[in-house]
C-alpha cells in the first residue's frame, strides 16, 4: 500500500547474482521445510531454476536470516505448473508454508473494489467521467468538481497519499485504534496535493477510500457487502474476506514478518481493519486469487466496453509499468501487487497465453525495486517467459 524507495536495479542485480548461485547449494534443504502442497508438472531442471530463484530473492530482500516464507503458484497452459510453499508460516514456532494458508493481500482490494464499479457503471447508476463532487461522501475534498471517478481509479488525481499524512504520526495506533473512512480522507485532504488532477501520475490510497465511499452513496449498501454480493458468492472465492471488525487472521493463515534490526519481528495484528479498508484490508489464499486474477482481467463480471477502460493503462513514469483503472500492466501481463505490514502479494495474468503467477510473501520487503513478490514475479517470467518479462 505505501509508496515505496528504491535502490538502483543494478546493485539488486549484483546481490541477487551472488546470491543465486549460493542459495542454490542451499535450496533442497531449505525447501524441505516448507514443501507443502508440493506439485509441479516443469522439467526438473525447470523447477530448480524457479526453486533457485525464489530461494535467491527471499535471501536478497532478507537479513542475516532470508524472509521467512512465501507461496508460489505458477500455471502455464502447454508449459506446465509449480505449486510450493517455501520456508516458514510461523516462524517462531517453526510451522511450515502451506499453499493454503491465507495471506493479507493488501492493495489487491482495489481489484474488487473497481470491479465492483465497473458493474456499477454497466448499470448505469455512474459514470467514469462523473465528477468526485457529484456525490455526497460526509467529507469535502478540494477541487471535486475537477477530479473525475476514472482519475480516482488510474491514480492520476494527484490527491495526496493518505498514509503519508503527518497526522498520523501524532497518533498512538494500534489494533483497535477504529477509524472512518471520512476521518482519513479528510486528514489527506488537509495535506495539499501532489500535482492537479491528470497532470500526472501518482499512487494514492486516499482514492480507493473515496471509490469506496462512493460505492455506498450510490449503492446505499456498505462496500463489504456489495463485494460479497457480486463477487465472492458468485465466485466461490471461499477464502476471501472483507474483514470489518477483527484485526486478527482466519484460521490457516501465514503470519506476516517485519525486519527490525537484522530480527523478524511478527506484525501479523497491527491494524483495525478500518485503517486500511476498501484500499487493502481484504484477506486471501492463492487458491482463491488464481481464479480471481483471470475473471477480472477478462472482465467475466462486467461489459466489454467497461473491460476496455479498465485495461487502458496510463504511463506511470516507471520502466516496464503502467496502470489502468484498479490494474497493473508490466511485459503483457496484468494484475496487482498489494504491500501491507507483514505481507507482500502479487497476482498476475497473461492472456495470451492463459497463464497465471501467484507469488504470496509473508514480508513488505519493497526495497529495491521492484520488491521481494515482484522481484520473483519478474524471475519466474524470465525462465518461462523471455518474450514477456514483467518488471524489467
């Protein structure tokens, strides 16, 4: 979810050469613990390219110790599968990753979110280009009448990110510190923005929270419930939660890890569910977000002329990257990362070639670019993918 630094590409390629070919002496013994759900149908040499560079990257983002625990499933029509938890669920207690342990999936909301508005689009109950100052949300925000619901979605309003507000440093947050919505919009707003409305574009939280809002002024419904009414029941997406009062994790659950000092420290529990709301809160396994991530990028539940604006990616000012409405676009594919505390999950789909690449990692390790899910995304896409390599 927040906005991250990076290092040049070129010191993470160094540390990640090295490291290759050093945590590849390692990788059936590390693997060993954290192997279940094992499945694959890949060459062996395949497999031991893909186990080698996950086991690279979860060394290089990690510390003393690597980060402690991710799963990968990989499908690829014609080429074949991988599924595999590597290294630890629970670190502490020594519990091993399992494929279907749950994971916060972080920013992976938005894709709901937007599908969700999609149909509300198709419907005709609102429109892309309707302005923010249409509706009556409970909180002003400046310049409304110039900052449209598709600008909301692409992230070009230049509104400023909530979570970066100083505001928020003044206060003592904890797992049930309860916020609305509103409160944390209006704390953005105080805060002038980064650039006018499509200037430019620039990733913001304060977006999705206003997208929400909107949702149940249209709606009348609370934004929980329209997800799970259009999309998790028609779905069976059965391990996926919009959590509203319960900050701790759904039984299995991979805890999420923080490095503090060169030490893991556990932040599975470090928010109320309304601090993150309809920009992250939701909760899920890779089971569930491998369907996921194919509906919403063919657009199964909403129109084709909605489908195309959703997949109309804009310049983000990064190698490789753009975005559309709630959707990343790197090297053919599409899909989203989310980042929260503990956790970092990428869900990715490329259809030309109907494959799918889940990369669910029990650490917000986001430094160097492109981040520790990404990173693997981006490698796995090499060894399977020449043609269409995502974050380059």
């Amino acid at each position: 979810m927040a906005k991250i630094q990076y290092k040049t590409i070129e010191e993470k390629n160094i540390k990640r050469t090295f490291l290759y070919y050093s945590v590849a002496l390692l990788i059936f013994l590390f693997t060993a613990c954290g192997g279940n759900g094992y499945d694959a149908s890949f060459s062996i040499e395949t497999q031991q390219k893909i186990e080698t560079a996950v086991n690279s990257n979860l060394a290089a983002y990690g510390g003393t110790d690597p980060v402690p625990g991710v799963v990968v499933g990989i499908w690829a029509p014609g080429k074949g599968s991988f599924v595999k938890g590597f290294g630890y669920a629970d670190l502490f207690e020594g519990e091993a990753m399992a494929v279907s342990d749950k994971f916060r999936v972080g920013s992976n909301t938005k894709t709901f979110v937007v599908s969700v508005l999609l149909q509300l689009v198709d419907e005709g109950k609102l429109s892309l280009d309707d302005k923010l100052s249409k509706f009556e949300l409970g909180v002003d925000v400046p310049n409304s009448e110039n900052i449209t619901i598709r600008q909301l979605c692409n992230m070009t309003s230049g509104l400023f990110e909530v979570y970066h507000s100083p505001q928020l440093d003044e206060m003592e947050i904890t797992p049930y510190t309860i916020f609305d919505p509103r409160q944390l919009v209006a704390m953005a707003v105080e805060n002038p923005p980064d650039f006018a409305p499509g200037e430019k574009w620039g990733y913001s939280n304060t977006n999705y929270l206003l997208l929400g809002l909107i949702i149940e002024a249209v709606t009348g419904n609370k934004i929980e419930n329209e997800i799970r009414d259009r999309l998790l029941i028609p779905y069976a997406l059965s391990n996926t939660s919009f959590p509203i009062d319960d900050p701790n994790m759904p039984e299995p659950y991979s805890h999420g890890y923080t490095l503090q000092d060169d030490t893991w420290e556990d932040q599975t529990v470090l928010f109320h569910p309304s601090f993150t709301w309809a920009a992250g809160v939701m909760i899920s396994n890779m089971e569930d977000m491998k369907r996921w991530v194919k509906e919403y990028v063919t657009g199964s539940m909403n129109s084709t002329t909605t489908q195309i604006e959703r997949l109309t990616c804009v310049d983000t000012g990064k190698t490789n990257i753009k975005f559309g409405l709630g959707i990343g676009c790197t090297g053919g594919w599409y899909g989203y990362t989310g980042g929260i505390p503990g956790y970092n999950t990428a869900a990715y789909y490329l259809p030309t070639a109907d494959a799918t690449i889940i990369v669910f990692v029990n650490s917000q390790v986001e430094e160097p670019e492109p981040g520790v899910a990404n990173s693997i995304v981006h490698d796995i896409t090499e060894i399977l993918f020449p043609e269409n390599i995502a974050f380059y």
